[in-house]
C-alpha cells in the first residue's frame, strides 16, 4: 500500500527533521528499554509480530514482551555496557514462531531494539565475509579511482541482488557524478551524469557521515509511529539517527517512485571525514538486505574510501612533485643573472608549465612582460590596477574571473582563469596567469531546477531523469589546492631571492663607495708622489741649462744623477700603480706551493740589492699550501724587502719568517728587529700610499702594502701588523685551509 503522501514542500528540505522522524520502517519493529530492560517506548507495528500492542507491552520488562528465553539470549549484551552508538548484532531470536535479528544499539538515553525478520540462506557470515577478501584482492591491482569504483559497484551488485548499483563522487559545490555502475537488464544507465547537489539537502549529508548505511526496502512503506511519540524521559523527539529501521523523508520516497525505484541503500564514502561520495544501489522491486549484508556492503564501502584516498593522496603527490620540479627549474634560473626582471623574462616557458597556464604576464610599474596567450597590455595593466585596489591576499586564484571582475568577460577566451601574485612587499608588481575558456557540457540526471508546484504552491521532487545537457561557458580549469599552495611557496622563494639581490645591490653599492674613495685617495697620492719626481727632473734640468754656461763638471754631473734617480722613482711609481691595479682583476690561479721554496726564492731575488750591513734571515719550517705563486710571491717579496728595508740601522738585522697552524687557516709571521712604528696608525699601513715614516728616512712608493693586502683578501685570508716602536715589527697573513 503506497503510503498517504503528506503535503511536500521542498523549501524545508535543509530543516526537515530526519532524525527525528518519529517513526520506523515497518519491516521490522523496535523497543526502546530504560537500564532495567524495562519498555519504555515501542514502534505502532508491535502487534503484528508479537501479538502485544503497544500499550500491553510499556512498562512491562523485556521477558514479558518477547518472551523470557529470547530475553535471556539478549540480556547479557544490554547489561554488559558494552552497547555504543553504532547499531550491533546481538542474536537472533524467536518470537511467534518467527526469528528475529536483533540489533541493538545505546543512544539519547535509551538501549534501542530493532527487530528485523531474520533472512533466508545466503545471509550468514561464514558466506558473506569471504567476499571481502575476494573484493581485496581484485582492488589492489586497480590503478584508477573510476577503476576501483566499477569493482565496488559489479561486488556488491553480484552481494546484495540490487539492479542498479552507483558509485558517484561529489564535487567542491555538491553535486554528484557517477564514476562507475553496475546494471542488470532493464536498468536505465546514469554513467557519466551528475545529479544536482539540492538532490541531498544538508542535513541529509550530515546523516550520512554519521551513519554509513541506509536501507530502504519498500518506497511504498506506511511509517510505523513511536509510542508515545515523545523520548520518554526527556519529552522530546526521539533521536533514530542510528537506528536502522529509521523511517525517512516523504520527500524522498517520493523521489525514489519518480525514479522508478522501489527499493534502494546508500553506503557512504567517506574519505577524511568528509562525505566523498556514495555507493547507491537501487531496485524496480521491493528488496530486502540482511543486517550481515549490509555489514558487508559497509564494509566494501570503508575498503573503497580507503583506496579512493590513497589514490588521492598518490595522484596528488605525483602532481606536486611535478609542480615542484618547475619550481625548482624556475627558481635555478633565477640565479644566473644580475637583473630579476631579465631573470623571470628567461624563465617564461618554465612560469607557463608551473601553473599549467595559456599564457603569463609580469607587471613591473609600466613595464610589461608576457608570453604566450593573454589579454591586451591596456587590460592587463587595467586588471593590475584592480588587483591593487580590490585584492589583498598573497595569491589570488578564480576560475570564472569574469565573475568577479567584470571586464575580463571580453577576454574569456584566453582568460576565464586567473591566478595572481604579488611580487614585491612594497610595489605593485604582479606575476599573473592566464587560463584559457575550458567549455564544459555537463549530462545531467534530469533538469536540476525540474521541480514543479504543487497545487498548493508546494515544490514536489523531481518528476523526470531523463538525460538533460548543459554547456557552461567562461570557465577555466580549476586551480588544483596543490597549485595554489605551491604558488604561495613560489611567492616566498621569490621574495627571498629579489631580497637576496638587494642585499647584493647594497653589498656592491658599499663596496663600490668604498671603491670611489680609494680611488679619490689614489687619485691624489698620485698626482702628489708623482708630480715630486717629476717636478726634480724639471728643477735640475733647469740648473743644468744654467750651469751650461760655465764648465763646472763636477756641478752637471751631479744634476744628471739627481734626474735619473728622480725619473726612476717616477718610473717605479708607475709600475707598482700598475701591479696594484691588476692585483684587482686578474685572475688567480691557485696550486700547492711550498712556502719555505717561495720565501727562499724572493731572498735571491732581493740578494742584488741587499745592503751593505749584515743580514741574519731566520726562516722556521714552513708547510705546503695552495694559493696563486705569481701573487703570493709579490706578497712575500713586499714584505721582505720591507723588512730589509726599515732594519738598515741594525747590525746585525734579523729577518724571521715563520709560520703556525691555526683551525681553519693557516698564518704566516715576517718579524724583524727594525725601527717599528707607532701602533697607533697600524690601520693605515694597508692602504695606498700611506707612510708611517719620512720620505726622506725610507723610500718607497706606499703601495707595497697595499699589494700585500689585495693579495691575501684575493685568496680568503687576512693581513694585521703589529710592532713596538724601535724594537721591530712583525707583518702576517692568513690564508685559508683548502681541501
């Protein structure tokens, strides 16, 4: 008998109260005990299969109603506690000559009974569990989601006897799309079609996360109401959320008759807690399930969402390591050069295959950058603008941008999805991606807004499934999570290495200041040490045009040395000016060298030009390094001939060169027992043409030093001095341990 179709109205589908219906399904009955398996609340339909009515049977004690041996088969699972909230087969039992199966489950204050007439063969467990692992197996070797939905769907068709069997999956806004179905003869096929989300209004889909089965025998059902309608100690609705003979909503068996359905189940998927989809069986015939089956279907259905999220989780690190190897390929070619904007413009292809894009612009200011498939410059300068004004998130992503700004409706064709990024915390410059127009044509399951007034006014469910196609324009291909949240990552790395730049822009600007100042002193030193030899060889040679006059040749050969030494200090300032400057370019060639060689060799090389008062060179043990000879020998010869140079009132002069280990560099000492200097200026002696003492007292150009220093910071290391005035001083330098 159909049941008597209340008014429907579709408006309160999202408060209907589902679960609490307030009644059951009539298949089966159900009693609702207080702690002392007393009856406290029963189904209408008690009569039938116990021959009790409902008002003989409250407040009687369980034995009373169901007979005492059947209540003796229960009794030790309701008093044990062990009961919870998901519905537990506890026996089967007798009553008037019919067995029961008996599920029971604790919830909103009461031990909930439901008794279900017991199924015929092919419905105990040593049968059913069997399949699970035959279902295991087969699923294992699936490599596809849509694959692995098709096995579920062909098991448990071939378990349960359901001619049509579902599996659809839901999408971000709710609709479902059925991946894979498995049909007996007859069955009208939906594969590949969508049914609208307002097909399972809100509440519904909460249900279903909570209880993971639902069965419905006959859409033709008249409810069975609870007696007394209200929870018999809390005068409210009595919560069935996880009661198995639940009734439903009229609404819906009125949706399953228009879909020519007169039984179905649902078995939810649910994958991170989150509803995924479902498994929907359906059948033109009143169908019955065993408790044991639908355990089972449970089960395939827990198996399947388990499968379903490792796939995803699979697919979605394939993905991203995909991604991120653009990235990594991206952020290389970052590096190579000096100028950010030229790097990003060599990188384009590689922007393009990040986000899977049609075409890519970068705005700086007024300076336009793009490549492949984009919009005019005046509307991508126009879209920057709005960007600046209207968005204020790290990454923007649309996938209907025209929805959100207007004018990019005139650019659906290369455009209908946007991702953006701000490339620099302080201007307005953005790295933005295009996608083209993806036009979708979507195969609906019926008309989803084919839902006619009642006479009343009243919406009914939808009358017709038939196939109904719809076209979707200015869309793009949706931007995957993983896109988005690599996009953030890519914004950071960028910020790091355009920060990184500007760290090197100042590094270089300080460095060139540095630079312009050693120049300016140079300049100076120059025009100042050269103009003096320069000025004597003018000086004498204007005494020796006077002196021509007369025949004193003592007088004229005395000038003309005073010139040649004049124009040899000029010539030699001109090559030491030479040697510092090419101590800053030229390119160092490092390999071993052997100090104590090195140092023996520049003391022969000095040997022409020793002074007459006697030398003592005390060279200690030195060790192998590895440095550029070249260099390191004008080092070592500077510093030596300094030595020389300032210990020429000593007799005997003493010249020690010895060196020490220390972790991570190696230092070199060339003391000697010379005049010293003032500690005080000891900041100066590195620098161009700085003298710590007289011109007069000791010649020399003041770049020597200098030379010392280019040298050894050239190789990593460092140069310091340190003397006691009249007592000597020792120079060293410290060069870095090289593998």
């Amino acid at each position: 008998m159909p049941q008597d179709s209340p008014a429907i109205d579709l408006t309160s589908c999202d408060r209907e109260p589902i679960r609490t219906p307030g009644a059951v399904q009539p298949h089966g009955f159900l009693l609702a005990l207080d702690e002392q398996l007393t009856v406290r609340q029963v189904s209408a339909n008690l009569a039938p299969f116990t021959g009790m009515t409902p008002e003989q049977a409250l407040g009687r004690p369980l034995a009373e109603v169901i007979g005492a041996e059947g209540a003796a088969l229960l009794a030790p699972h309701l008093t044990a506690g062990g009961l919870r909230e998901q519905p537990a087969y506890l026996a089967t039992v007798v009553q008037s000559a019919s067995r029961f199966d008996v599920l029971a489950h604790a919830w909103d204050g009461l031990l909930l009974l439901e008794f279900e007439p017991a199924s015929g063969a092919g419905s105990d467990l040593q049968q059913l569990y069997p399949l699970v692992g035959d279902f295991l197996n087969k699923i294992s070797d699936a490599d596809t989601i849509a694959e692995l939905s098709r096995l579920a769907a062909e098991d448990i068709r071939a378990l349960t006897g359901f001619g049509r069997v579902m599996v659809y999956a839901f999408d971000e806004d709710g609709h479902g799309t059925v991946l894979a179905e498995s049909l007996a003869d007859g069955y009208d096929s939906y594969l590949g079609q969508r049914f609208p989300a307002s097909d399972i209004p809100r509440q519904a889909r909460a249900l279903y996360v909570a209880n993971r089965v639902r069965l419905i025998p006959d859409a033709h059902y008249t409810p069975a109401p609870l007696v007394p309608p209200q929870h018999p100690f809390g005068g409210h609705a009595s919560d069935l959320s996880f009661a198995a003979l639940r009734s439903v909503s009229p609404v819906h068996l009125q949706y399953m008759r228009n879909m020519g359905t007169l039984a179905s189940m649902s078995v939810s998927l649910v994958v991170k807690g989150k509803l995924w989809g479902l498994i929907s069986c359906h059948h033109a015939q009143p169908h019955r399930l065993s408790f044991h089956q639908r355990t089972v279907c449970e089960q395939l259905g827990q198996i399947l969402a388990l499968h379903i999220k490792n796939r995803s989780d699979a697919d979605e690190l394939q993905f991203r390591l995909e991604v991120r190897r653009a990235m990594v390929r991206i952020l290389g070619g970052l590096t190579q050069g000096a100028d950010f904007i030229e790097n990003l413009r060599s990188v384009l292809p590689e922007l393009l295959h990040f986000a899977r894009a049609g075409g890519v612009a970068i705005v700086i200011g007024e300076r336009l950058i793009t490549f492949g498939d984009t919009p005019s410059e005046e509307q991508i300068q126009a879209l920057a603008a709005w960007l600046n004004g209207e968005v204020h998130d790290d990454v923007f992503h649309s996938a209907h941008l025209a929805a959100r700004y207007a004018p990019a409706a005139a650019y659906t064709d290369c455009a209908s999805g946007l991702m953006a990024m701000q490339i620099s915390r302080i201007h307005p410059h953005y790295l933005l991606w295009f996608r083209p127009e993806h036009v979708v044509q979507i195969d609906w399951a019926g008309r989803p807004d084919d839902k006619p007034a009642g006479p009343f006014g009243q919406l009914s469910p939808r009358s017709s499934f038939q196939l109904w196609r719809e076209t979707i324009h200015g869309n793009s291909e949706p931007w995957r999570d993983g896109e988005v949240e690599l996009a953030l990552e890519f914004r950071t790395a960028l910020l790091g290495i355009a920060l990184e730049r500007a760290e090197q822009m100042a590094d270089l600007a300080e460095e060139l200041g540095r630079a312009n100042k050693e120049l300016e002193a140079f300049s100076y030193s120059v025009s100042h040490d050269l103009r003096a030899p320069l000025r004597h060889i003018v000086g004498f040679a204007d005494l020796l045009l006077e002196a021509a006059a007369n025949d004193n040749q003592e007088r004229r050969q005395r000038f003309l040395v005073n010139i040649k030494d004049a124009a040899r200090l000029a010539g030699k300032l001109v090559d030491d000016l030479l040697s510092f400057s090419q101590m800053g370019r030229a390119a160092l060639r490092p390999v071993p060298v052997r100090m104590e060689q090195l140092v023996r060799g520049c003391i022969d090389k000095l040997s022409p030009d020793l002074p007459a008062h006697r030398i003592e060179w005390v060279i200690e043990p030195l060790p192998e390094i590895i440095a550029d000879p070249t260099f390191l020998q004008l080092a070592l010869y500077n510093l030596l001939s300094n030595a020389v140079k300032f210990t020429s009132t000593r007799d005997p002069a003493v010249i020690r060169i010895s060196s020490v280990q220390l972790p991570g560099e190696t230092v070199f000492h060339v003391a000697d027992n010379g005049v010293g200097f003032n500690m005080e200026y000891a900041h100066k002696l590195f620098g161009v043409f700085q003298r710590l003492h007289r011109m007069e007292d000791f010649q020399g150009t003041g770049i020597g030093l200098a030379n010392v220093r280019r040298i050894i910071e050239r190789h990593g290391g460092r140069v310091w001095a340190h003397s006691v005035p009249g007592e000597g001083a020792t120079f060293s330098f410290a060069l870095p341990v090289t593998d």
